[in-house]
C-alpha cells in the first residue's frame, strides 16, 4: 500500500502538475536542508499553492477549505493554545459534538494531529488549506503576538533593575552609554524590538508610537489612519529598546536631551520596508515615532487611488498641461506625496526629464531623479530648486512650499514652462489660494501660474465582511441630502479589521480649477467662500459631496464622512 507521501506525488506526477526532475530535485532539497516537500515545491517555484491545494485534496481525500472567506467561532479557536497553532500550522474551525475539524497547512503531519488530539481529547477532521491561510487566520483569532511572548523575551534578560531610569527632581540620569550599547546588542532586545515592527508591518500601520510615561510605556499603531494601543513592555525595558532603534538607525545614542532623526530599512519575507525614525525627549525619557514605508503596499496608480471619476478625469488633464503649477493640501498623513508621486508616474516618459526635492525622499521611483534636502548643511528647498532649475527639467516636484523663498521659486519655474508640482498644508483647496496671498504672492503671479488646486483625504473603507445595511433617520438624511429611507451601511466590526469595522482607506479630493471667473475672484482678493461657490457653480464637487457618493455606494459609513470632511456652505 502506497504511503501518503507516494500518492501525493503520483498525482502530481499523473497530472501533469510537475516533472519527474523537477519532483526528485525538491526530495534531494529537502533530504539536505529538511521542512516540508510541498513548501520546498512552491518555493521552487514548480507548482502554485493553488494547484498543490487541489493536489492534495484529490490525493488525500480530504476537502479544501478557502479560510479568508470563512469566519472563525473564537470558543473554538480558545480549544489550541497559540503556539501549538503556529508550530503546527493549524487553526481548529468548527466543532461538532465530540469532533474537531482542523485545518491544516501540512495534512500530512500525523504528529500534529496527535498533539492536538491528546490535547483537546476530540477525534480531528483534517482538511485542507494554503500556509498563508492558516498563518493569517492565526494572526486574527490569537493575535501576532501576545503579551506572554513579550514576558518570555524579558525573562531571557534577566536584567531589568539594571535599565531603569532613574528619575529625581531636576533631571533624568541614564546608563552609560557604552553600557546601553552592549543591552541594545543582546538577543532578547533585538527580538522585543523586531517583534514591534513586524507587528506594525502586518497590521499595514503607517505608524508606530512607542511613548514613555512615569510608570510605564504606551505602543500604539495608526491602522487605516486611527491609533491602535498593543501590548507593551515594561517601563525598565524602554531605554534599552530606544537604544537598539538609535544604533540600527544610526543615531547618537549617548544624546537623549534633543531631538534626533534617522532612517533604516529591513527586509521581511522577500520585501523591502524603509522607516523613517523621529526620536523626541519627553518627561519621562524619550519618545519614539517609526514611520512605517512598506514598499509593496504602496499604490502608485493614479487610476487605482479611489478618486471619483470626474475629479480623477479633470486631475489628469491638468498633469498633461505643457507647465503651470499644480497644487495638492490637506492635514498630515492624507496621502498628498503619494498623490504627485502617482501625477509623476502618470506623466513619465522616455522624453522628460523629471526631478524632485523632497523632505526626505520617501520612495525611490524607477527613472525619476530625486533630491533630499538637508537644512543642516544649507540644502533648503529654495537652494535644491535653484540648482533644479540648471539641471534642464520639464517636470519639478517640490515636497512642500513653506515659506516664500520656495514658492518664489517655484512659480517663477511655473511660468517658465516647467510643470510644478508641490504640496501645501491648508485644510481646503479655495483655502491655498488664500495661504499663497498671505504668503506675499502677488494675485496676478498665482493666475499665471496655477493650473489647479486639490485638496485630499483618506476614509476608512467599511470591512466587506461584516459591514451591516440600515435605513438612515429622516432627519439625519435631511442633513446629509440624502433621500429619507435609504439603505446604507454602518461599520460593525469583526476579527478580520481588528473590530474596528473598516478595512484599507480610499482617496477623496476636490479639484479646484482656476477658471477665468475663478481668477477674476484672486485679483481682486476676495475671501476663501467665494471662491469656493463660484468653483462649485462651475461643477467643482466638494470633499463632503464626493464622501457622500462613497456612502451611497456602500463603500464607507456616514459617521466617517463627517468626521474627516467639513460642510460646505450655503450658496446663495
């Protein structure tokens, strides 16, 4: 009688799934170097998790079951202990009277099934799913990693009264420095503070905040643009971990009285994610912010941002205007550089020559000259746009205007036949044209010279699974200018989003365009109001009117609409 092993490959052998070669190469691998043979075989490359999936269930009999569509009871995810689930690659799914169905990564591990049968006293089900499944349903049913595993990283230092900060009435004494940079060194440390990031990276966190406070220490992640608080390790660990991020940052760690700023990048299953590191003195030691670029998350299309069709079309042939300047505002965080950084790509091409000054660079595009200013040694925004200037470009991208030094520049650019794209921190699009005017631009200079002004937002997307259709109150709907009775959806929460009842986030802009009738209201310095009605009249739609279509469309809820827009005003 054939072993399960030996099935396994006649099928795929029988099916054409893989060759005899191929098959004999992976069994020498894994005589070598041990793990599993279907790992070894999709990691070579020879055969797609997929297909392995079907292989293994016609091979073994059991069925296959699909784990990101199926939703997990946590009274039977609490019957296995977390770590028998991860070594295993296990996830229990169902119950029924004294039977256990499991799925599994590797069906055939009849030591799993053992241990977990010993474990639970239940007969097990075994079927089928794919490892990436499994480590994930694991990840939302446990958690990635729970405050024990943090305990068991402390109890391997054995030291923690050794890193304690010493607080008295006027100021802080810390370790020697030599001292803090043998700690940051050891296993243990390197894990507690590796287990954070890999934290933020899977969560898709575009920030981690390690905060320190009298008697104790705060991890929170900004998920989709919300913080979110994780457990943290104790008080006495905090200066060795902020010692660690210093050395692989490269900062000064014997300097804790001012502010510091580095970078580092790390490499997490086969991908590149870059941090961005702002170290703060505090009360209670030193506060730290990693800003969280994960590269193969980044969306760099301009179709696939979630603009609505008619700003996105208006967007675009703004960008393929010859030159003008093109301006993008919002609040911290709503997604401006990635919206030039797509208007960049869109307008790429063999015959350009594009170049940008940044603060600092955050992603490094593919045929795109970049410049990171660095006001330590006088390279400003106003002095790398100068330089720009002689180097030939059609295309310019200025991080930020700030003061009047760079937008100077940058307009003069603007009306020489360079296309200027830039970013301001304003809250509304009619409202950069007022900040440019108290800036010191002349009114006739910002006619000339802007094509167009986009202010921009990120909502929450409302988690397709367990998002929830409920009929709006009259009186809420009147308010909104919807129709009374309509279905909409509210955010309900489930293991999937982390109970936050959102999942990813879109982009929403107005785009402002400086229509004569528009120009006329900038010569004659009217106020931000008016010309924002006369934009709207001109069939300009407001932030609060494209989140409203979001809402009607089902893809984010009402509540997060208003949270992150403003109303518009009356038009008389």
């Amino acid at each position: 009688m054939l072993s399960l092993k030996e099935r396994l490959t006649q099928i795929l052998i029988k099916n054409n799934l893989i060759t005899k070669e191929n098959l004999d190469k992976a069994i020498k691998l894994q005589s070598k170097q041990g793990g599993r043979l279907s790992d070894i075989l999709v990691k070579l490359g020879y055969i797609s998790a997929k297909d392995l999936i079907i292989a293994l269930s016609e091979g073994l009999g059991l069925p296959p079951i699909d784990l990101s569509r199926f939703k997990i009871d946590p009274e039977v995810t609490n019957l296995i202990p977390q770590e028998t689930a991860r070594h295993y690659q296990i996830i229990p799914v169902s119950k029924m009277g004294n039977t256990l169905t499991l799925a599994m990564a590797d069906p055939l591990n009849v030591f799993a099934i053992d241990a977990v049968k010993t474990l639970t006293g239940f007969d097990i089900n075994p079927i089928i799913a794919k490892p990436e499944d499994v480590l994930n349903a694991i990840t939302l049913c446990y958690g990635e990693a729970s405050y024990q595993a943090i305990e068991d990283i402390i109890k391997e230092i054995g030291k923690a009264k050794e890193l304690e900060i010493i607080n008295s009435e006027d100021e802080q004494q810390y370790l020697d420095s030599q001292e803090l940079a043998r700690i940051s060194q050891e296993a243990p440390v390197i894990k507690i503070t590796n287990l954070f990031l890999k934290q933020g990276i899977d969560a898709k966190a575009s920030d981690i905040l390690i905060e320190p406070f009298e008697k104790m220490v705060r991890v929170r992640l900004r998920i989709d643009g919300v913080l979110k608080e994780i457990e943290a390790p104790p008080k006495s660990l905090h200066p060795s971990i902020v010692s660690r991020i210093k050395v692989i940052s490269g900062l000064d760690i014997a300097e804790h009285r001012l502010p510091q700023d580095g970078r580092f990048k790390i490499k997490v299953e086969d991908k590149e994610v870059d941090f961005r590191v702002s170290i703060l003195p505090s009360s209670f030691g030193e506060k730290v912010a990693l800003r969280v670029l994960d590269k193969s998350t980044a969306t760099l299309d301009i179709d696939k941002l979630g603009f609505d069709k008619q700003s996105l079309e208006t967007l675009k042939k703004c960008a393929l205007k010859p030159h003008g300047m093109i301006l993008t505002c919002g609040p911290t965080g709503s997604g401006k550089t990635t919206t030039l950084y797509s208007i960049l790509k869109f307008v790429d091409s063999p015959e350009t020559n594009i170049i940008t000054v940044e603060d600092p660079v955050e992603y490094q595009l593919r045929g795109i000259n970049q410049v990171s200013v660095n006001v330590d040694i006088g390279l400003t925004f106003a002095g790398c746009l100068r330089s720009i200037l002689r180097q030939d470009p059609d295309i310019i991208m200025v991080g930020e205007i700030r003061d009047f030094d760079t937008v100077d520049i940058a307009i003069k650019a603007a009306l020489t036949g360079h296309l200027v794209l830039s970013t301001l921190h304003t809250t509304t699009a009619a409202g950069s044209i007022v900040r440019l005017l108290d800036m010191g631009v002349e009114p006739f200079l910002i006619t000339s010279s802007v094509i167009c002004v986009m202010s921009q937002r990120l909502l929450r997307k409302l988690c397709e699974r367990c998002k929830e259709s409920f009929a709006i109150k009259s009186e809420i709907a009147a308010k909104a200018g919807i129709k009374d009775g309509t279905k909409v959806f509210a955010a309900k929460g489930c293991k999937t989003c982390f109970n936050t009842g959102y999942a990813g986030r879109l982009g929403i802009i107005e785009v402002l365009v400086l229509s004569p009738k528009v120009k006329d209201l900038i010569l004659s310095r009217q106020p931000e109001a008016l010309i924002k009605a006369c934009a709207r009249r001109e069939g300009m739609k407001t932030l609060r009117e494209i989140g409203i279509e979001k809402v009607l469309e089902g893809v984010t809820t009402l509540d997060e609409v208003v949270r992150i827009t403003v109303p518009d005003e009356e038009i008389k």
